[in-house]
C-alpha cells in the first residue's frame, strides 16, 4: 500500500527533500548578493528575495519528490490528499457538513479520475496577477488551492466577488467555440491553482467519450450559471457605488436575464 511504500522509501525521501532545501539556501544566497551588487534599496530586495523564497520553495517543487517512484494508481491518491483543499468542497447535509469531490469530477469513474489528477498542473500566483483576463480564453479549468482571488467588474477595477480554496473556474474552455471570459479574476494574496489544461483534457479523455460529453455539458450549465452571477454582481456593485434607485435594478437585471438565460 501506499504508507509502506513511502515507509520503506523514507530515507531517500528525507535525502533528496534536503538536497531541495541546500539547493533553495544556495540560490536565495545567489539572488541576495545580485540584489546587493545592483544596488537596489532594502524594501526592494526584501520584496523580491520573499518572492524567491515562496516561489523556489512552492509544492510544485516539493510534489515530484514525494512522489517519485509510485506507481499511478498510488500517486494519483496521495496527491488527491495533497490536493484535497482544490479537489473537495464541503457542503452541509441538515445540520452537518460533509466533504464532497468537486462537482465537476464527482461522475467521472476511477481510473478517469487517477488520469486528470495526473495531468494537473500547479501554477503560482502573486498579489495582483491576474489568473484568468477578460476577452481572453481561460486556458483550461483551474481550481484554487489557496490563496485569495477576486472576480473583477466590467472595468476591471471593483471586486464584485471573491474566491478561495475549493472553488472552480475556467470550465468555458471545454465549450464548444471556446466562449471568451466574461471578467478577469486577479489574485489578492499569494497561491497555488490546479489547473487541466484544454490540451490534456483531449489526452486524458482519449477513449471517453461519453464521459467528455457529460463533462462539457456540466461545463455548460455551470458557465450560464456563472455568467449570470457575475452580470448580478457587476449591477449590484455599480448600483451600490452609483446609489441605484430598486426599480433600476430591476430592469438592469430583465436585461442580464434576455442576455444569459
């Protein structure tokens, strides 16, 4: 099983993960002494070396060693765990709540869902970055491991909602015509998104048919939904700053409804 496997490895294990933290040690030494020799003032070089520090030292480097040498099956279960802030949501079941596999993998069968969670690919992001733009293609679905994100209005400058761990989004990218995103979603705190890339969803489903096509369709009804919660957000966030009297919120909102539903 898995415990004994990693039991048995335990010893290399230890060794390579201090040959990672020598390695970080080294190359932050490096990066802090170019700092110095270009003379750069000390909040500069501190913004940038704590940079270095989360990006060299990030569980995209960290991951392959813990997993290395498992077979799929194995690997694919101990990084569900890893993953488990991403991958599950919790949901309330009468007055208690329970943790459920992300709704858009929760149909998909064993060995389907031992081949997406090894096709998924760790991005970083810094405060300001933008994870998906407006006008662009989301470039795959990404689901948010940590950190803090927020959904941008029609200008891009108000936050009319936020997202965190567990959350979902880029599944347009699975829709026919590869529909364009609606707003632009910018991180607020440093983090970590999964993301499954259009390109290895092709290589992932190859022989899945039909669990590709319960998989756009999903994407699909999700997508209308999201459009018309961000389209509500964007009137209620402009009402809010503008002081709209109710009535016009109601026809702005008669208005989203012809165009998303």
């Amino acid at each position: 099983g898995i415990f004994s496997f990693i039991v048995s490895n335990t010893e290399q294990f230890m060794t390579d993960l201090g040959g990672v933290d020598v390695e970080l040690r080294d190359k932050i030494e490096e990066i802090t002494r170019l700092l110095f020799e270009a003379n750069l003032s000390k909040p500069v070089r501190a913004r940038v070396i704590t940079y270095f520090q989360w990006k060299l030292s990030g569980p995209s480097r960290r991951l392959p060693i813990l997993t290395k040498g498992l077979p799929d099956h194995i690997s694919a279960v101990l990084k569900m765990c890893i993953y488990s802030k991403a991958l599950y949501i919790e949901t309330q079941e009468h007055t208690s709540m329970s943790v459920t596999l992300s709704p858009i993998l929760h149909g998909l069968n064993e060995p389907l869902l031992v081949r997406v969670v090894q096709a998924l690919r760790v991005a970083d992001f810094i405060p300001d970055q933008l994870m998906i733009e407006k006008g662009k293609g989301s470039g795959g679905v990404h689901f948010i491991w940590n950190g803090t994100y927020e959904v941008l209005d029609n200008e891009g400058v108000y936050a009319v909602s936020t997202l965190r761990a567990g959350m979902m989004l880029g599944e347009n990218c699975l829709i026919k015509g590869d529909p364009k995103n609606i707003c632009s979603v910018r991180a607020v705190s440093w983090g970590n998104a999964l993301i499954l890339s259009m390109k290895d969803v092709g290589d992932v489903f190859k022989g899945y048919d039909q669990d590709l096509h319960w998989l756009t369709s999903f994407a699909q009804v999700r997508w209308q939904r999201f459009c018309a919660s961000v389209a509500l957000s964007n009137v209620l966030e402009a009402g809010s700053r503008m002081d709209m009297p109710l009535k016009d919120w109601i026809h702005q909102m008669a208005t989203m409804d012809e165009q998303f539903v």
